[in-house]
C-alpha cells in the first residue's frame, strides 16, 4: 500500500537523477587530466620543502650595540634567619609577639619561668653580705674592750699558774686536817649510836626502821672520813707537773690572743676574706646573669615568621638554625631580618665574570613588567657539586623600598651585565644552524637559500655575533628549510 502510494505521488523520481548522473561523470573525466598536473606540482612542491606560493621569512643583518647579560634563576630569603632559643632550658612563662609582627634589635619577645634563679639570688645576696661583713672585721681588728677583755683574762691565767707553781699553803694543810678530825668525831658518834640502837632492837625496843637509820648515818659519816683523809693527802702533796703544764698552756695561747687583738690580723687572712667576697660576687653576677636571660630579646631588627612554643612549653637552647623540625620542640620562634635577599647559583664557568657590588635587575613572575635593582652582596668562596654540576652560590641583596614586595621563598630571575658588544653584526639566533661541517645561516640569493659557513661570537637578547662570514648586507633565513636532499655533514641544501 504505501509503495504503491509513494509512486502515485512521485511518478517521475527516478527519472529525474538520471540526467544529472549523467552531466556528473562527463565533467569528472573532462578535468581530470588537470587535477592530476595539480597534484603532481603540489607534490614537487613539497619535495623542494615549500609550496610555490609559499614566501621565506627573512631578516636583515645588522649592526647594533647590545648589553651582554648572565640571566640565573633563584628564590628570595632573608638576609638573616634564626631560631631563636633561651640561653638555659625552662618553661615559657610569657610570649609577648605574634607572627608576623616587627621586632627591634634587643626587644623583649618572650619570658621564662624565673622562680629558682630568683631563690637562688636572695641566697647569694645573703652569703656575699656575710663575706663582706666579716672582711670588714678582719681589716678593722679588734676593739679596745675587746683587747681589755683578752688583757684580763690573759691575768687571771697568770695568777692561777702561779698559784699552781708555789703549791698549798700550810693553813690549807691545817684546814685539811682540822675536817679529818671533825669527820672522824662525826663517825665516832654515829658509830656508837648505831651500836646502841643494835642493842634496843634485839631487845624489842625499837624498831627495824630506826636501826637502818643509824646504819645510813654510820656509811655517811665514814664516807666523808674517806673524803676528808683523801683531801689531806693532796694537800700534803702539792700540785702535779701537768696542772703547772695545761696553766702554763693556757698562760701562753691567751698571751696569743692579747697580741693578735692589739697588733690586728694577718694580711694572709685578709687577703683570704678578700678572695672569699670575690668569688661571692662572682657566684652572684652569674646568678644575676641567667636572670637577666630569662628575658628571650630579639638579637636584631627583623619580623616574626613563626612560633613554635606556647604558654608552658619546655625549651631548651637550640642550635638547630633553620630546621624547623627539631625546632618545634627546642625554640621559640623564628626571625628572620627585616631585608631580603636573592640568592642564585652561578655555573663556574660564569661565576669570574661577576663582581662584588655589581649591578643586577631582578624580575619576578609575582609581578610581571616590573624589575627591582640589586647588587651582588656575598659570592661563595667554595663551590657545590650538585648532579655532576659545580656552581657558586650568589648573594644579591635589595634596594628599599622598591624591593619590600618581594617575600621570602618566591622565585625570581636575576640578570648580570657583564659587558657590551659594541657594533656587532647580529642575526637572530633562530637563524643559526649546526651540521657536521660547522655553524651557518641560509642566505637568501635571488629566490633561493644558500648556506654560508659562520663564525660566532657571544649572544645577548635573543641574537648571535657573527664574527665572519657575512659582510652585513645579506638577508638570512629566520627559519631554515627543510630539505629531503642533505649535503653530507648532515645540513640541508636546495636542490
């Protein structure tokens, strides 16, 4: 139904792409001769390196003046960077900065815990008074109540000595025997008195309590007899050759003692008391001192990178510098110096061309367009070898304020005139190409490059110095041609 339908409604479709079938293919075999040709010249064309219509891209040679420049790529850092420490290990007590904040040289940045030092001062102080106090004493000698005492004493052993060398009177010898007698009568009668009240007792007239009594007073009273006849012997005797001794002794070591306290102390002992204060004072200047580095101060002018220590964080001293690892737990924070500085590594080969002081113009990609003046600062006195690669390490530092935008860790280019070259004969340096046979450019002669054998000479901006070759009138080849045929030595010529 629906093919039938479609013929009925388009009865002369098929009819009507016959003719132009027919028109399509004799046109395709009237050109195609031509299309042919065309290909084969497009072909050619593409053998000889160029299309026909195709226009070389030339340069003039030229004469010109132009800086000779070391371009080297390096990072910004501080001119001076540390991880501040305290002197002694403690506990941080007060942090007075945050980061980011400027600092001036000898400002107060943190506070440690300074409590023992503070007990062990006040001791000091106590010990150096004392030393001071008794040098004092020892220069002044003694006073004259002092002397009278010693003087007095020095006669009251005098008088015993000489009571010891003349031995006892005779009326203590009488006095000796006068209570030998007295204790002897004493003993008599208590003896007696015991003998009766013996008597009494087997008789049952007293009692056992008053026969121990008079036996009590019987011992005591033969006791002192005992005493009394002891005593008259010494008497008799007389004194002992190591009493008159020990009295002579003492005689002697008070005499001593009169003449230290008039005549004053040794200067043996004065200079000890002396040594004695000095070492007190210097006890106490080194207590005083670790005080006083209690107090964490800034040692220069510079910015507060970071911090690592909070309020009672122990810390130690450090001298990690800037390993930022280890100084988590032995510093406080890190500063760094308000100026900054470009540092660069330069080839050994560049490295005797730069000087101290030299001029340098730093770039930035933080800040394209814009350039900020230098000045070569510190050149290494030793190389690196990094990768087989021996370098110096190139300091620049940087002029205020124009510099102050350029933070610590971006990556800049510095360039170093080192030179000029005065009406040199330059052609791009694209233009120049290296074969087998040597360096050369492409000469454009008519409408076809010729390769022309150079000598160079130094670069700069982009160019090449031809130091013979050219005569500074030809046009070169920007791009050299690529050619199928090769000269041998591997450079590309037209045919």
């Amino acid at each position: 139904m629906l093919s039938t339908s479609s013929s009925a409604e388009h009865p002369n479709k098929s009819n009507a792409k016959k003719p132009f079938s027919k028109i399509s293919k004799r046109w395709l075999w009237a050109f195609l001769p031509a299309l042919i040709l065309f290909s084969i010249f497009l072909g050619r064309g593409r053998v000889n390196g160029r299309s026909s219509d195709s226009e070389l891209l030339t340069q003039s040679v030229e004469r010109e003046t132009v800086p000779l420049v070391i371009s080297a790529n390096g990072t910004v850092d501080a001119e001076r960077s540390i991880n501040l420490s305290p002197e002694s290990s403690g506990v941080v007590k007060t942090l007075l900065v945050d980061e980011g904040d400027r600092v001036a040289q000898g400002q107060v940045v943190a506070l440690m815990d300074d409590s023992n030092l503070r007990g062990e001062l006040l001791q000091m102080q106590g010990q150096l008074a004392q030393q001071e106090a008794n040098l004092a004493k020892l220069i002044a000698g003694d006073r004259p109540e002092d002397i009278a005492r010693a003087e007095a004493q020095l006669a009251e052993a005098e008088a015993s000595l000489r009571e010891l060398q003349a031995g006892n009177r005779n009326q203590e010898v009488a006095q000796a025997e006068a209570r030998l007698r007295r204790t002897q009568a004493t003993l008599q009668q208590r003896e007696t008195s015991f003998q009766r009240y013996e008597s009494l007792y087997s008789q049952g007239a007293v009692s056992r309590e008053e026969l121990d009594q008079r036996r009590a007073d019987k011992e005591v009273a033969q006791a002192d007899v005992r005493e009394a006849e002891e005593s008259l012997r010494l008497q008799q005797a007389g004194t002992r050759r190591e009493q008159i001794s020990q009295a002579a002794a003492r005689v002697e070591q008070q005499r001593q003692t009169v003449a230290v306290s008039r005549t004053g102390n040794r200067e043996e002992d004065i200079a000890q008391a002396r040594a004695q204060v000095q070492s007190a004072r210097g006890t106490l200047q080194t207590i005083e001192a670790r005080l006083e580095d209690t107090d964490v101060a800034a040692p220069f002018d510079g910015v507060i990178n970071q911090i690592y220590a909070e309020l009672g964080s122990f810390v130690s001293p450090s001298t990690s510098g800037g390993n930022t690892e280890s100084a988590s737990s032995s510093s406080i924070l890190m500063l760094s110096s308000v100026r900054n500085e470009v540092v660069v590594n330069l080839p050994e080969s560049q490295i005797a061309k730069v000087d101290l002081g030299q001029p340098v113009v730093i770039t930035a990609d933080a800040f394209p367009g814009e350039q900020f003046a230098g000045e070569v600062e510190h050149i290494a006195a030793q190389a690196t070898v990094s990768q087989n690669v021996t370098s110096f390490e190139v300091r620049i530092s940087l002029n205020f304020p124009e510099a102050e935008k350029l933070r610590i860790g971006m990556n800049v280019e510095a360039q170093f005139e080192i030179g000029r070259l005065e009406n040199a004969l330059l052609v791009p340096n694209a233009a120049v190409v290296r074969g087998a046979e040597g360096e050369g450019v492409y000469v454009l002669e008519g409408n076809e490059p010729v390769f022309q054998t150079i000598q160079t000479g130094a670069t700069a901006e982009g160019k090449t110095e031809i130091k013979s070759g050219l005569e500074g009138d030809e046009q070169v080849l920007i791009s050299p041609p690529a050619e199928e045929e090769e000269r041998p030595g591997g450079i590309a010529f037209p045919p």
